[in-house]
C-alpha cells in the first residue's frame, strides 16, 4: 500500500479537473465508500456519516429543501444494494468540500443519495 492521505482535497482536485475519471466503485464490509479516479490512479475511501435518499426529479426542482422525506436509515443499506448491483450506473455528481458533502446518482434507479463524509482518506496505488 503507498501513501494515505487523510483530507478531502484530493478527491476535490479530482473531481474539478477530470469528473469523469472518478468512478464510485463499492461499499466496504465497514461501510466506506470507495471511489477512484482512473486519471490519477488514486482510490478516495470516504466514511459515510450519513446518506439521504432523494429520488432525482425533486433534487432537479429544489436543491435546496435539503431533508425531504428521508428514508430513516436506509440510505446507506440502498446505496450498498445499489453498488452490489450494478455500480457502474453510479455516478458522482457533486461534491461539496466545505459541506463534507458527495452527490451519488444511480442512473438504475434514477435517486441521488446525498453522503455526508465524515472523513476522507486518499490512498495511492
Ligand atoms: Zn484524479
Ligand atoms: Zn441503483
């Protein structure tokens, strides 16, 4: 294993100069979620805090009203499905540095699951 990196700046830098290089991979057996960026060649392992599902229409309309209709607890039992499933419809769609916050789209499942990190670790391969 190379260098471990705990911040979130990493995976900001990543997702600023080639988006379309992070790739949501998997779900953890302890619950991380691991993107990696295809151009870089880095692995971002983010801890969820929590996860809210939002069904994607309502994101487009209001971003804001944030907390509508959560699905208590489920978010992340749903987002783990969704990434044994078929985690090549998952996509990272925004990410948030000074919120903590990721944006995962399923494009399967047409939902958004809002993540808040708790912390972020960058691995180098
Ligand atoms: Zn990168
Ligand atoms: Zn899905």
């Amino acid at each position: 294993m190379g260098q471990i990196v705990r911040s979130g700046a990493f995976l900001q830098q990543c997702w600023s100069v080639h988006p379309l290089c992070v790739a949501v991979k998997r779900m953890t057996d302890d619950n991380r979620l691991i993107l990696s960026c295809t151009s870089c060649r880095f692995v971002h392992h983010l801890t969820p805090s929590s996860v809210v599902v939002r069904a994607s229409a309502v994101l487009d309309q209001a971003e804001d009203s944030s907390r509508e209709d959560p699905i208590p607890d489920s978010g992340q039992a749903q987002l783990a499905g969704c990434l044994a499933e078929h985690p090549s419809a998952l996509s990272l769609r925004e990410m948030d540095v000074f919120e903590d916050l990721v944006l995962v789209r399923c494009a399967e499942c047409r939902r958004h699951y809002a993540v808040t990190v708790s912390s972020f670790e960058t691995h180098q391969k």
